[in-house]
C-alpha cells in the first residue's frame, strides 16, 4: 500500500512540476512578446516624429 501512495505523490509532484515549468514558459513568452510590442512602438514613436519635424508640424 506504501509503495501505491508513494506512488500517486510522485505522480502529483511531478505534476505540479510540469504546470511550474508550463506556467514560466507562458511567463517568458509574455515577456518576450511585450517587449517585442514596446520595441515596435518605440520604433513607431521615433518615426512619427521624423515625420513631424520633416513636415514642420511641431505638434
């Protein structure tokens, strides 16, 4: 009976594992992809105002 309940603890150890290695995947790829997000905007940004001071619209 002890080896069935040592057993079923692993299995659930292992488990909780899994969904920890699962959850800081999930964490990076959401990092990664804000940053990819604030990089493009910034780009955005920096060409918007190029623009601005082409056009001489200081606004």
């Amino acid at each position: 009976m002890s080896k069935l309940a040592q057993v079923v603890v692993e299995d659930a150890r292992d488990e909780k594992l899994q969904e920890a290695e699962f959850d800081g995947d999930k964490l990076y790829l959401k990092k990664k992809k804000e940053d990819e997000i604030r990089t493009r905007l910034e780009e955005f940004a920096r060409e918007l105002s190029e623009l601005k001071k082409l056009r001489g619209d200081g606004n």
